[in-house]
C-alpha cells in the first residue's frame, strides 16, 4: 500500500512576476504574490545574485515579520483543499507562489510550505520556474 507522502497531492511553483509569460504559468488552484508582504534580499548586493535555497536569503526572507505565520495559512489553504474532496485519490492541488525575480522570497517561502506539507504526510513536489533566470535588476 502507498502511503499518503509518497502520493503526490500538491505541487507548488513558483515564478517571478517581472518575467515575461510569467501570469500565463498560474494554473487553477492557489496563488499568493509576495511582492510587497516580505524583505527582499535583491537590495542586498551580498544576496542580490543568490536564491532562496541559500540558507543565508532563506532566513532573510523568513525572519520577516509575520512570514512564519503566512508560510504555516498558506500550507494549512492546500492541506484543506488537498483532502477537502470527497474522491481523495484524484485532486491534485496546484499552489503558485510569485515574487518580483522568482529567485529569493517565492523560493523561501515555497520550500518552507512544502516542509509543513510534508510533516502532514501530503506529497508535494516543488518547481521553480524563474530560479536560474537572469537577475531583475530593477525592483519595485
């Protein structure tokens, strides 16, 4: 028998709004923009060119103020809606998380998601689209 990790439920990507074709990615499910919600290590010459796997841009983009909490409301919104339908075994949950680059506050936050999915025992696979794209050099 296949365990409940082992199914994947939900999968999370990730993108940079600032890319071309980057709306167009968005599938049914969840989104959440964090343009304006966290700390952007893109003003930081010293994280500018590093991603959201870094340990170092990852606790900058956590230790926000309040990102703890969005990260754990935005894993509790795909856990309901993963096993919110009655047919378990066929409802994928597709969740897209954007920033401005795609490379450090999206990146972050939808690895720590995906951590809280999986102490749960829920599947999840994580894609990041705009991760190895050049930098956005201008940022709102």
């Amino acid at each position: 028998m296949t365990s409940d990790q082992n199914l994947v439920r939900v999968t999370i990507r990730t993108i940079g709004t600032l890319h071309p074709g980057a709306m167009e990615l968005i599938e049914d499910g969840l989104y959440f923009d964090l343009g304006n919600k966290l700390r952007n290590p893109h003003h930081d010459p010293a994280m500018r060119y590093r991603t959201g796997l870094d340990e170092e841009v990852a606790d900058h983009v956590l230790t926000t103020p309040g990102a703890m909490e969005l990260s754990v409301r935005m894993a509790e919104s795909a856990r309901e809606l993963a096993y919110g339908y009655a047919n378990r075994n066929q409802k994928l949950v597709h969740v897209t998380i954007a920033c401005r680059g795609g490379r450090h506050r999206s990146v972050a936050m939808a690895e720590r998601v995906a951590e809280y999915l999986r102490i749960d025992d829920i599947g999840v696979e994580v894609e990041h689209r705009h991760i190895d794209r050049p930098v956005v050099e201008k940022q709102a």
